[in-house]
C-alpha cells in the first residue's frame, strides 16, 4: 500500500508540460587540444517537432547562461521572440587566455585565436551537425569577452547577425573599425549595446565614444540600440539588459502591437497585405517560417472592419484558408465580404459553413451560425 501511495505521488507531481532542460557537453577540441564544457538549452518541444531554431551563443556561460537560457524560454512561450538553441560556452578560468589580443594590432592571437577559431569552426558545426538549425545566429558576451565577441563582426563576412554587448571594455582601435564596418555592411546586422548609470567609469567612456560613432550610422542593414540603466552597477543592469536585448533583436518577431495597429495597421491601405508582407519579413529576417498568428489575422480583420476596406476581406480569407484552413476564420471573413457587399444569401452559406471548424480567438463556429441566423430573420429566408 505504501508503495502505490509513493508511486500516486510521483504520478501527481509529475509536470504536465515538456520544460526545457540543460545539457553539458564536452567538445574535444583539435584546435584547443583539450575538452571545454558547453551548456545547452534546447527549446520545450524541440523533440516532438521538426522545426529548426536560431543560435544564441552566450560567452562566459558559467554565469551569464542561466538568465539568458532563462529569459529565452519565458519570452518564446509567449510568442515574443522564436524559440531558439541556447549555448554557453563555459570560461572559468580559461577567460583571460580565450581573449587574448595583439597588444599592438588589437585583434585574437595565440590562445585567442585559437579560442575564436574554436567557436567559428568547431561550436557552430558541431551545433549544426548535431541539432536542427537556422542560420540566423547571435553572440553575447560581458566587458572583456563582449569586446571579443566584436571580432566576428569584424570578419569579411560577419559569422553572427546578432552581437549583444554588455559593459564591453573596447580595446583602442575598436570603435573606428566598427564604424567602418557598420557604415558599409551589406548583411543585416543587429548590434546592442548597454551599460548602466552606475558602471565603471572607464568602461563607460569607452562605451559613449563606440555610442557617438554607431548612433549617427545611417545604414538600412544596421539595427542598432543603445541603453543606459539608471540605479544599476556594472553587474546588476544585466539582468534587466537580458530580455530588452532579445527584444530588440526580435521586435520584428512578435505579434501585431497596439502601436503597430495605430501606426502601420489603420494607415495601410490594405491591411490585408501589411500581415502577409510582416510575416514575410519574419522569414526573410530571422530565416523562420513562422505561422500567422491568431491574434493577428483578428487584429487585421479590426483594421479592416475600422476602415471599411470589405473587399480586402478576399484577401484575408485567401490567407486563413492556406494558413489556418482547420478554423472559422476563412468562412468568417468570406461571410463579412458577401454581408458588407450586398450578398447576404452567400454570407449565410459562408457563416454556416464554419460549423464544426475549430475556435479563432473569440469566434467559434456558434457565433458564425448565430450571424446567419440573424441574417436569415433579417431578410427572410
């Protein structure tokens, strides 16, 4: 008896959602001569899927991995940013020697260039070997190593898309050759910088002269913000840093915001192709197929209905029925085009031919048949 009552226990404290977990993983490096430690994230569902996922390489994983594994997996539940692979590289004490520059050229040498050649050539495949990838990938690092991880920016052609700087210690020569870059960059880049009120003052005059330089960078391919965190110290601004970076990284990413709505959504002139234009910016950017959402065909269907654009409601339902064929949505915005354009007999075929399809939101197929059934009253069928 007290066996089942252990094995009940068990069975009720079991999760009931897939949560992600941490993998440690010793690369043996040809390069390095010796085994280093990654972690590794890998997103909730990553095995009941066939999805491929971007690559977040964090720098100094033994303490900077954890907050951003952290802060990835909160903010992709809730469909702010993508999923994506999270991987520390763990540095204890090999930090000093895996950032080691030419004192007179500033750039990676020995153990340095070794380090470097280890993430480029070695962590990147065996990633990509190993697990199911997209190649949009970012790279963040803290004072030292964030001013190392500036080198791969640096490369002809950039092997990051994204770069998060926290604190960076610039070496001398950085800020101009990151201005030159940048100016003239052909790849989009995403580059964020932070530091806070508090911080060492050396470091953040280093900060403000990259600042004064990439802040007057008029480069369409070059996404750039910089933030200062007021109340905060060298080490705690990181933890409020974290999600404004990814989301800066991603604002493209998330659904459709209040903002957006008022100010891109109301002032298209087709609603309609502003979503599917959005959602091909999300593919073409972040290299993810990601589905239209919900929310966002509705909010559509808001602007639409504000506007009084009825015909553009063909092409919306063009989209629900390749996207979300398995729901009301198709039939719903069919049904509106044929009621606003003067067809109600179509609109009521179109309204209950939703029964059985699955809800959208706050339609379910009783709304739609609610709607014919009005109709029906209204014009006496």
């Amino acid at each position: 008896m007290r066996l089942i009552s252990i094995l009940l226990i068990c069975f009720l404290l079991k999760p009931s959602k897939v949560v992600s977990q941490t993998e440690y993983i010793d690369v043996n490096s040809s390069i390095l001569k010796e085994s280093r430690q990654i972690k590794l994230q890998l997103p909730r569902n990553y095995n009941a899927s066939e999805k491929e996922y971007p690559i977040l390489i964090v720098l100094d994983g033994d303490y900077l991995f954890e907050p951003f594994a952290g802060n990835v997996d909160y903010l992709s539940y809730w469909g702010i940013i993508p999923e994506a692979i999270v991987v520390g590289i763990n540095q204890v004490g090999h930090r000093r020697k895996d950032g080691l520059l030419d004192e007179v050229e500033e750039l990676p040498t020995s153990t340095g260039a070794d380090f470097y050649e280890f993430i480029s050539l070695e962590v990147l495949k065996y990633l990509d070997d190993n697990y199911r990838t997209t190649p949009f990938t970012i790279i963040a690092g803290m004072d030292y190593m964030a001013n190392f991880s500036n080198f791969f920016l640096l490369k002809q052609n950039p092997l990051f898309s994204g770069y998060i700087n926290f604190s960076p210690d610039f070496t001398p020569l950085l800020p101009k050759r990151l201005k030159r870059k940048l100016d003239k960059i052909d790849n989009k880049i995403w580059y964020y910088l932070a530091t806070s009120e508090n911080d060492i003052p050396e470091l953040k005059n280093k900060i403000n002269t990259v600042d004064s330089y990439l802040s007057i960078c008029n480069n369409p391919n070059v996404n750039y913000r910089f933030e200062i965190f007021k109340n905060k110290d060298h080490f705690s601004f990181v933890a409020d840093a974290i999600p404004k970076a990814l989301n800066s990284i991603f604002e493209a990413y998330g659904p459709i915001s209040d903002l957006e709505y008022q100010s891109k959504l109301l002032t298209s002139s087709s609603p309609s192709n502003y979503l599917e234009d959005r959602y091909f910016t999300i593919q073409e950017l972040y290299a993810l197929e990601t589905p239209i959402r919900i929310v966002d065909f509705l909010k559509t269907a808001d602007a639409i209905e504000e506007k009084e654009l009825w015909d553009d409601y063909q092409n919306l339902s063009r989209l629900a029925k390749r996207e979300v064929s398995d729901t009301v949505l198709y039939h719903y915005f069919q049904g509106r085009y044929f009621e606003k354009s003067g067809q109600p007999k179509r609109a009521i075929k179109e309204y209950q031919g939703a029964y059985g399809l699955e809800s959208a939101g706050y339609l379910d197929s009783d709304v739609l048949l609610g709607k014919a059934d009005a109709l029906i009253q209204t014009f006496g069928y």
